[in-house]
C-alpha cells in the first residue's frame, strides 16, 4: 500500500489493472483514505468505508463510470439547455465532473475566503445597515466607516445613533480559527463571523497553506475514449504542467470565457481502474499511458485463506474455495499465448462466501459465465464437444 501510495503521489494519476475480482475498486477506496488520512491507522474494512462515504460527502472524493458514450461536454464541460421566465431557451455552462474536482481542489483555503469574505461585507456595510443577531439571538446592527472594525449597536438600544461599540475585524479571524479565543465584544464578532459563514460559504478553519488531496476515482477508466473524453487537457494531467509547477500550463476551454483560463490543480489526484479481460473495449494508447502510472492486481491464493482465518467459522467452506481456485488456476495454463495467466485469473474475491451454498451460486453465475466468456473472447482456448459445451467449464463442481 504504501508504495501505491508513493507511485500516486509521484505520478498524481494511476490505473489499476486486473482481472475481476482482484480487489481494484476495494483498493481504490484503501489507496484513497490512506492518501487523505496518511496518519491514520485503519483496522477494518468498516472504519475505511465510513471515512470513504464521509469524504463523498465533503467533497474530497468524487466516483465516476466511464461508458462508451462518455464525452467531453459531460467530463469536463459542456452546454446545459435553461428555461428563461418568459419559457425561452438558453444555454449555460455545465462543468463535468473532472472540471467541478479541479476547482475543489483549487479553492483557496480557508483564510482567504474569509479574507474575500470580508471585504465583500465592508463594502456591504459602508452603503447599509446590516441586521444580524449574536449567539443569544440579541438584534443588532452592523456598520463600516473605514478602518480596522466593524461598528455594532445592539437594536434595542435607545441611546444615540452614533453611539456604537466597535467589533475588531482581527477578531473575526481569531475567532474563525479558534472559537474559545476571549475577546472584546465576542458575542457581536460571533454573530458576524455567523452571517459570514451562511453567506460565504466559510466551511471550517484549516491552514491555507495546506494543499489538501482530492480524487477522482473512475471505475472502468477503458470503457471510455479517454482521448475524446479528455481532449486537449491530457497534457495538463502530466504533474509538472499542474498549477503552480515549473512547466505550468493553463488553457481556455471551448464554452468558458477568455479571463477564465484552465489549469489542472496539483492536489488533484486521479485513480482509475481497469479490467484486463475486457475484449470488448479499445486499447489504451501511449500517449495516455505514458501519463498514468499501471499498477497489477493479481489473484492472490492468500486473500482467500486469510478471509476464512478472520472469518473464523468451522462451517465455511474454506477448503472447497481453495480447491476451486487450484481448479481452474490449472484450467487457465490453456490461456492464449499473448496473455499472462496470472494476469487473468479470475479474482480471488469469487472464492470468498460464508457458505457453501453461496460459493456453489458463485460458481454457477459468476465463475462458470466469467469463464465462458473468456472462451469466446479467445483469452481461453478449449476445445467444445459435440453438443457446443466446454466440459472443462462445465465439469467444475464443488
């Protein structure tokens, strides 16, 4: 894993390749936490996925399909038809996935937008009075007449208009990074530092200096036309031509505006995933191969005994699984020659099942098919008897 980790980090995209059921979107998702939460430590699967889902949430993590008719305009962006009020028609920009991740990661941090925040408040402030409310739901008003504070007055005050108390705007800031920090009139630089976060979309504290991961995770990455669906931004995925390295370079899109150039951020990493035994799909060319790293899963034997050893069940079946996995293990040396067997062998999570009546339904609607359908792809070469059938296939039993 952790070399996984350091080759993702190097490259800033990576596909994993292998055949189903080696693992790859259960390492995609490992890969991910342990490159957001490098000091954690992960015990279970549980704990990873709980982190995983949370991460979707926060936007740190964004998980595509790619399909044959994926395209430029629904990846990184496209027009989108609007009704208008009058019931006419017009169209807007829509960013696609890729584009919406490269500006998360692009944000700035947390600092700075409240930095913008709050200069976008002032110049709110020096031509109306704003209506806010502290953390007691006390009214009171807000003011700006230049300098370094905020002017508040709470509203059921019936002394002089102009006689108001002063909010430090260095408050707000101590404030945002530490919520217990004392202060000078903290229950009106809570209210404002609360109107700030609702209307600007704050989120909470981190260092601005962090350059936080983000990952696009694209299952299938070779069912699509990578060419098509990346056009002229392949380039910009190389690590050195990301935002803020040596050989940056940024690019206009097609339906973006001319101030509004587009560049790959270099927190953005990309993990995709690929299935080996897939005929049906075209080949991946150099120039996108030289621009991801290619990791291999392989089947691995021990995956499975180390399945049933945690599964700690008598009544599993974990001698049967191995022995089925040595089973067609031995029918895949008929594999094609310009095929490597270990490469294909069908993935170890088939052989996992906490019954044995769920290993023979894998058997008969996942393994056997699987099977039959690397025959008919050519990847296994046998011979049908007289009635069509593969008895090597047919003939496997538990």
């Amino acid at each position: 894993m952790k070399e996984n980790i350091k080759v993702l980090k190097h490259k800033k995209q990576i596909i994993l390749q292998g055949a189903p059921g080696t693992g790859k979107t259960y390492i995609s998702a490992e890969i991910a936490m342990n490159l957001i939460h490098n000091d954690k430590k992960y015990n279970s699967r549980k704990q990873i996925m709980v982190d995983y889902q949370k991460a979707i949430e926060d936007g740190r993590i964004a998980f595509t399909t790619f399909h044959q008719s994926m395209d430029y305009e629904e990846f990184v962006e496209g027009l989108k038809p609007e009704l208008t009020e009058t019931g006419g028609v017009t169209y807007a920009v829509q960013p696609g996935i890729f584009k919406e991740m490269c500006n998360k990661a692009q944000e700035k941090g947390s600092l700075d937008k409240l930095e913008e925040a709050i200069e976008n408040l002032k110049e709110k402030a020096l031509e109306e009075t704003i209506n806010l409310e502290t953390k007691t739901e006390l009214a009171f008003t807000l003011s700006y007449r230049g300098g370094t504070t905020f002017r508040v007055r709470p509203q059921s005050s019936k002394t002089d208009e102009n006689n108001d108390f002063p909010a430090n705007i260095s408050y707000i800031k101590e404030l945002f990074k530490n919520e217990k920090a004392k202060m000078y009139n903290k229950s009106y630089v809570w209210g404002i530092l609360d109107y700030l976060k609702k209307n600007f979309d704050l989120g909470t504290y981190t260092e601005s200096s962090e350059a936080l991961p983000y990952i696009l995770i694209i299952d299938e990455i070779n069912r699509g036309n990578i060419s098509k669906v990346l056009g002229e931004l392949i380039t910009l995925l190389e690590s050195d031509k990301r935002i803020g390295e040596e050989n940056e370079i940024r690019v206009k899109l097609p339906y973006s505006s001319e101030d509004e150039p587009f560049g790959v951020p270099s927190n953005l990493y990309i993990i995709g995933t690929m299935n080996t035994a897939d005929r049906s799909v075209g080949h991946i060319d150099y120039a996108i191969r030289r621009r991801f790293s290619f990791i291999t899963l392989q089947s691995q034997l021990s995956a499975i005994e180390n399945y049933y050893t945690k599964l700690g069940d008598n009544n599993a079946p974990n001698e049967i699984a191995i022995e089925l996995f040595e089973e067609i293990e031995e029918l895949m040396e008929n594999i094609a020659p310009d095929f490597d067997k270990h490469d294909l062998m069908i993935g170890h999570s088939y052989f996992m099942a906490k019954t044995e009546e769920d290993l023979e339904l894998k058997l008969k609607y996942e393994i056997k098919p699987l099977l039959r359908e690397y025959v008919k792809d050519g990847i296994l070469l046998l011979q049908p008897d007289e009635n069509g059938d593969y008895q090597e296939i047919e003939g496997i039993e538990l």
